[in-house]
C-alpha cells in the first residue's frame, strides 16, 4: 500500500468520515523501548515535562502512546531520503512501532503537516474551518481569526520545557487529566482539531476522533505560525523569529 499524500488527506478532511492522523519520530521510538534504555526514556521526559516523573506516570505516557498508535487511522512515520545517514533511532522507529505495536496498515510521511504548510493547504483549509480547534502550547486565535476561523478554541498546555522558560501546571498529568473534558464541551463532531502536544498528546487525536471529529497531529507547525525557533541549527530558549509563517502578525 503506498503512502497517503498530503493531497489525499486534505481530500480526507472533507469527507464525513472521523480520521485520526498521529506522526511518530525517534523521540515516539525512544518512549516505546522505555525501560530497555532508561537513560535516553527519562532524557527524553524530562526534555518534554521538565522534570523526571515516577516510574508509574512514565509508564502511563508509554502505554498512551501505544494506544494512540494501535487506535489511529493513518500513522505518519520517517521517510527521509538521507535516513540512513540519521541516527540509529531515526533508523528504527518503524521497526521498533511494529515491535511493540499492531499500528494501522494506512501510513504516511512524518513530515506531512511541512507537506501541508509547505503545499498551501493549511492556507486553503483553515479558512473553510468555522469552529476550528486546537491543542498547543501557542495562542493562535487572533491569527485564525484573520484566516477566516469565527470560532477558534484552545486547549492550552506547558510548551516543550526545553525551549521555554515557561513556569505553570506541567502537561501531564495536571492539563493531560483535563483534555476530554474540555473535547466534550466544545464538542467534536465533524470539527476538526490540530494538535502539537508532543509524544504525551498523541492520543488527543483519537480521542476527537472516537467522537466524530477529524484530528491532525501537527506538532512543531504551531510553533513556525507562532514564529517560535524550535527545530533546526537556530533553535533556542523563547527563540521567538517572525516568518512568513508569523500568522499572528499584522
């Protein structure tokens, strides 16, 4: 089965049907060994949470995770053309989801939501989006609501700990607990949700999806719309640089 394409899933996202999308990097690999190398799984927690939770809350991400894999729709995972010039967990990610996991047959580039920014078709999607709703760490509403987005809603959780200087209730457990509450009162059916929460925030997208709406885990795209540097050689703390993809400027 060959891959679906940005194209096909924009097209998707104008059906009836619910469709959950969730993309898995090494950072997703890394949590699925979990204790088999505890130093990289607590690396990486404490890179996202900011802190090293118990070992019971570590295994609760872990086991989320895998659920939020099995359970997708479509699983986006790395199909970079100089993978193997990548680390050895970029490397593996595929191998090690189909070691820990039964993920869905339909799959999809990792970078697909770049495929979607970079192709215009979040510009041609946002703006159809009467009642658009999102999870992320960037307050974009002024900007949705110049795309065309009447009633955008956020979910608002902690940014990444390692590029923030951000001090509040931490996303998992304190906002993690609260999300469905929040889904059930905005209300899911047939919206559509973006969501960049992270390896702890892949099962949102199911979530919505489980009551009838469409998600689309589209991860570090919040912080290019917010103008936040947090890929790439110039990444940084609250490295704030407005591009053209600065949705919120004037």
């Amino acid at each position: 089965m060959s891959d679906i394409t940005a194209d096909t899933f924009y097209r998707l996202l104008y059906t009836k049907e619910p469709v959950s999308l969730v993309r898995c990097g090494d950072g997703e690999k890394i949590v699925l060994d979990g204790f088999r190398n505890p130093g990289k799984f607590n690396a990486v927690l404490k890179r996202q949470l900011g802190f090293s939770p118990a070992i019971e809350e570590a295994e609760d991400i872990r086991r989320n995770l895998i659920e939020a894999i099995n359970n997708c729709d479509i699983l986006g995972v790395p199909r970079h053309k100089n993978l193997d010039n990548l680390s050895g967990d970029w490397q593996d990610v595929e191998k090690t989801i189909n070691i820990y996991c039964k993920p869905p047959a339909k799959r999809c580039s990792l970078d697909i939501h770049y495929d979607f920014l970079e192709g215009g078709y979040f510009d041609k999607l946002i703006p159809n989006q009467e009642h658009l709703a999102y999870i992320s760490c960037r307050e974009l509403d002024k900007g949705f609501r110049k795309m065309g987005v009447k009633y955008p809603s956020i979910y608002a959780i902690a940014p990444e700990a390692k590029f923030t200087t951000y001090i509040g209730p931490p996303h998992y457990p304190d906002q993690f607990n609260k999300v469905e509450r929040w889904m059930d009162k905005v209300g899911a059916e047939n919206k559509l949700l973006l969501v960049g929460a992270g390896f702890i925030g892949k099962i949102y997208c199911n979530w919505w999806r489980d009551r009838g709406g469409k998600a689309f885990d589209i991860g570090s795209v919040f912080d290019e719309w917010a103008g936040m540097v947090t890929r790439g050689p110039d990444r940084g703390l609250d490295n704030f640089n407005p591009s053209k993809y600065y949705i919120n400027g004037d």
